[in-house]
C-alpha cells in the first residue's frame, strides 16, 4: 500500500501499516524496525514515524525502551476492562486539551414528584414515589 495514496494523515496511514503488521507478522517481543528504517522504507520524516510509533504504544500495541527499540507487547495475557466507562475528560486531556466547566446559572428548586399518590395504591412500585422528578424551567 501506497503512503499518501489517501486523505488521512501520514502517520495514522502507517500505524494502520504497521497495525496490519503486529496483528499478522509479529509476534510478541519481537522488536520492529528503528524509526530510521521505517522513514527510509515508507519515504516518511523522523518526525511522522516517531508520532506513529506514539500512536501504537498509546493504543498498547508497542512498547519502546530508550536505547533498545520498539517491542510488540504480548497482548495475550492484558485483561480487557469490560467496565471501562467513557469520559469526556480523560477524551480532551488525552487530546492535549483542557477542560473545564462553567456554572451558567444556580438557584434552588423544589422538586416536582410525579407520581404523589402511588403510596395508596400500589405498594410494588412504592419505590417510584421517592424518585424527584425535576422538570426543567427558568429559576425565579
């Protein structure tokens, strides 16, 4: 495949190069080639490789030690986290932003329960009628 052939950036068409790669040549610990002969081989500055090799040891899928090389991790034995949730934050930090929130407005408001009589009738879904229920509206 081609560098450049499409409109995506340079580095992200060789993590996808290179991703190919790991899921199908490599294999776990084996080193990949230095940024040197990866710029020479794909025709593509220090730099673009040195922000794809970032992108794969983000994403987990390299390891590099200073000196030594860039490393295929042994993915085998990471547990997924079936729990991770998203975040907005960790999104924007990860990004190179910084987030932050603003309080627009702030006031007091009862709660409007939906449901006040359901304690007489039906006691299954008593728990219902603890729920608050606050519908949106302009504070006074």
């Amino acid at each position: 495949m081609a560098i450049g052939a499409r409109k995506q950036p340079l580095y992200d068409q060789l993590v996808d190069i290179l991703t190919e790669k790991i899921d199908h040549e490599y294999r776990a610990g084996d080193m990949i080639p230095s940024e040197r002969e990866l710029s020479e081989r794909y025709g593509l500055s220090r730099t673009t490789v040195r922000l794809a090799l970032q992108e794969l040891e983000r994403l987990g899928l390299v390891v590099r030690q200073h000196g030594r090389g860039t490393f295929v991790t042994d993915r085998s034995a990471k547990a997924t986290n079936l729990m991770q949730s998203y975040s907005f934050t960790e999104q924007m930090r990860a990004m190179g932003r910084d987030p932050e929130t603003t309080i627009l407005d702030f006031c007091e408001m009862e709660p409007i329960r939906i449901w006040p009589s359901i304690w007489d009738y039906v006691s299954v879904i008593a728990f219902l009628s603890s729920s608050a229920f606050v519908l949106p509206t302009t504070c006074p």
